[in-house]
C-alpha cells in the first residue's frame, strides 16, 4: 500500500480555507460584472504551437508538456535522441498545460473575433501550471484571476480599472491600500531625459529595486549596467519625489519637456486621473509613481500596481496596457488592458490582518439532531421547510448520543442545534440551542424560522 502524498508544488484547500477563497473570488466577480466584464474560461490543455515562443526561452523551459497518448516513442529516431530535448519534443509532445491565462485569452480572441461584440471585457479565474522550482510562495499550481478589455484604446478602460480595484478591495474590508500608477512611455521619456535614450528596460530593472535595496545599491546597478555618472546624476529628480499627485506631474512635466514620447505619457496620465475624478471616486488611494516598471517587456501605455499597507508583502494586483495582443495570432494592432489579482497574496493579507467575516466558514445554520426512528421522521418536513426558506440546515444522518452530534456541530462551527424529541413532536415546540452562549429554548415553526433568518 501506497503511502498518499502532494505532486510539490501542488496545494489541498480544505473545507475553511476554499471558504475563505470562495469568499475573495465572489467578491472580485461581483465587481467584475458590474464593471460589464464577461466569463471566459478556455481549455486547461493547450496546443504547444500555441504556448511556445511567448514567454522567451526560460518560459518555455516552465511549460509543463504532455507526452502524446499511445506509443508516444514511435515517431522519434535514433537521430532525434542525438538532437538533444528541442529535436526529441516535437516528436513526443504535442500540448501541453496552460502557463498563464493571457496567452489563451489572445487565441480565444484570435478564433471568434467575428463573433465578438468589440470591445471584448472579460474576466476569468482559473488555474495556471508552471514547472518551478517551488518554495515559500511559489507553487507549480495557482490560480490567476484577470480582467481584460480589447480592442480599444480609449483611457476610460484605465479609469474603470482603479475604480474595480478600489470596489473590490474595500469590498474585502482592505482599508490600508495603494494603487501605483505609471505610464511607459513616461519611462521612455526618463531615459531620454537622462541622456540614455532607448534603455529604459535597463534602466528600470533597476530602478524597480528602489523600495527593496535602497538608492546608493540602485546607482551601483546602473553603474554595472553601462550608466554613466552624468546619466545618474539626471535621474536625481527619480529619488526625489514629491508626496502629492499633483506635485509629481509638475515635475515630469517639467523634466521631460524635451521629450514628445514623455509629454504624452504625461497626458495619458492626466486624462485617467480626470476620469477617475469625474466618477466622484471618494478617498481616491491612488499614486503617480514614476519608478513603477512591471511589465516592461510588454506593457506600453498605463501600468497599475497594488501594494497593501501593515504587512510584509509583495503587490497584491497588477496590469496595465498593451498593444498586439493577438498579433502572433494572424490578427494584428488590437489594443488591450487588464489586472490581475494575485488571490494567494490577497488571502495571506486578509488572514494576516484578521479581515475576513466571522461567518465566511459558516456553511450550515442549524443541525437537526436525530434520537430515534420517530425523531428521524418528524425533522424531515421541517428541515424542508427551513431550506425552503434558504436557511441552511443538515439532519445528522445516524441515530446517536447527543454529545456525538453536540460535538459534530461544534467541529463544523454550526451555530445552532435543534433538538426534536417525543415531548416537541407532542407540543409542536423545538428545543433550540445556542452553541457559542449555551442558551437553550423552545419555539414553534415560525419562532424558530424567525430566529435562524437573523
């Protein structure tokens, strides 16, 4: 016999922690349909022409392929297995799982562009799979929950992503939170600025580590990286920032002036804080940040971030605007932008600030308690008749000593106990018990129906 254990890298949720799970997702999907998104679920297995080649070589080093069914050694020769594993896989391996959710979404958009009312919005919720070395924080299986609108490239799509983000983070009782906002082309326009045009991918690998390593650490980077004095002398203005969004774009705007690619950014930017103030956002928690890069090999307009306060951890939700979603796809220059929420990171957060409801791991409101044959039949027309009144409520299913199921209630953390004896059938009044206070009472149907509605 076998001794049962987890694939690493992969996670049980048990009972208390999907509830906590189920929790956070219906929150962001009512928000995501109020918003006008719409779901999208698409296959776990993809074709590997599909996967390959979109998330650079070390991506393709993570996909997990799937061997061919059958004989899958049938078609590979002696001087395949000379060829090395590239040569070998296109003979063995035709699909393999999915590694995020927006490669996917792309080929969905690709193949039913002509059924699609555009712009497209929509979200999904789904596993991703990642051939990872795991460790703390870092699985080979989780979820990704994204939102995407397509086929636009108007900035009210921008402005609607900070409202969803304030909506749903609120909504999870979130009150201690940042959303970071930047533009890539301001980026492009530091880089000008300082007298390195063109780098700012090297430029920003750095300057990303700002929070983490510190400024002296950051100019010894640049420096290693091929940055002169001179160039990070101009890029003081970074380090520098003033606290108010207001402040920040005069600043840019200042310091960029010379650059038209850094002007528009700067643009973009106000137009989406215009929006959001003509929305009436209330305690708008947003911030301009001009050092934000995430992304940067595929974003090229408006990047988000989100960091929550009181607690040591990385962004809780992230995104921003790209061109050419679908362009390997044969359908070129359809414009996009979307988050994602990062669903572990934002339970690690509401678990570590004790933010979620009293009662999210409440499943059944009452437990009808079965003595006998005769106790077995009288409570199944009244747990139909609880349940018709959307109270939930369980009988337990064998005839056994009240403490057994007593304490089954307790484990279960089910409020209430209701107990149907020889003298309630008689009286037509149940006992019920109050399983955190103790109280214990008598009611009829309606006394009761009452009560358990609260």
């Amino acid at each position: 016999m076998s001794k049962p254990s987890l694939a690493r890298g992969t996670r049980d949720f048990g009972p208390e922690v999907m509830a906590k799970r189920t929790h956070i997702l219906d929150t962001i999907k009512v928000v995501f349909k109020k918003f006008g998104f719409l779901p999208l679920e698409t296959p776990a297995i993809e074709n590997l022409s599909v996967l390959m080649g979109k998330y650079g070589d070390e991506g393709d080093q993570l996909l997990f392929k799937i061997l061919n069914s059958g004989d899958y050694l049938k078609k590979v020769s002696q001087k395949d297995f000379e060829g090395g594993a590239k040569d070998m896989l296109q003979k063995v391996s035709e699909k393999g799982l999915r590694y995020d959710l927006t490669v996917p979404f792309a080929r969905f958009v690709a193949m039913n562009r002509h059924d699609l009312a555009m712009p497209f919005k929509r979200f999904q919720i789904q596993p991703v799979w990642r051939a990872d070395r795991p460790q703390r924080g870092r699985y080979r299986e989780f979820y990704q929950c994204d939102a995407d609108v397509v086929g636009t490239d108007s900035l009210l799509c921008e402005a609607e992503i900070v409202l969803m983000l304030h909506e749903v983070l609120r909504g999870l009782r979130l009150a201690d939170f940042t959303v970071k906002i930047n533009n890539r082309k301001i980026l492009t326009g530091i880089a000008e600025a300082i007298g390195k045009p063109g780098t700012e991918g090297e430029l920003c690998v750095a300057i990303d580590k700002l929070d983490k390593i510190g400024k002296e650490k950051v100019e010894e980077e640049l420096v290693t990286r091929g940055f002169a004095l001179e160039n990070i002398q101009n890029l003081q203005p970074v380090f520098n920032l003033p606290e108010s969004n207001q402040e920040v774009l005069l600043l840019l705007k200042d310091w960029l002036k010379d650059s038209e690619i850094g002007l528009k950014g700067i643009a973009e930017l106000e137009e989406v804080i215009a929006m959001i103030d003509g929305f009436g956002l209330e305690n708008p928690q947003y911030q301009i940040d001009p050092t934000l890069a995430r992304g940067l090999s595929y974003y090229t307009g408006a990047i988000f971030e989100v960091k929550a306060g009181g607690v040591q951890i990385g962004s809780i939700s992230g995104g921003g605007r790209y061109d050419n979603l679908t362009g390997t796809f044969g359908l070129p220059n359809v414009s996009g932008v979307g988050i994602s929420f990062g669903v572990d990171r934002i339970f690690d957060v509401l678990e570590e600030l004790n933010l979620f409801p009293e009662d999210t791991v409440k499943s059944t409101k009452v437990l009808l308690v079965n003595f006998d044959e005769a106790s077995m039949r009288a409570c199944l027309p009244i747990l139909k008749i609880l349940r018709e009144k959307n109270i939930a409520s369980e009988l337990y299913p064998d005839q056994a000593k009240l403490k057994k199921q007593f304490d089954y209630a307790n484990k279960k953390n089910i409020p209430f106990v209701l107990v149907i004896g020889e003298e309630e059938i008689k009286t037509q009044t149940y006992s019920l018990k109050n399983m955190e206070s103790g109280e214990q009472n008598h009611y009829s149907l309606n006394q009761l129906i009452d009560i358990l509605h609260v």
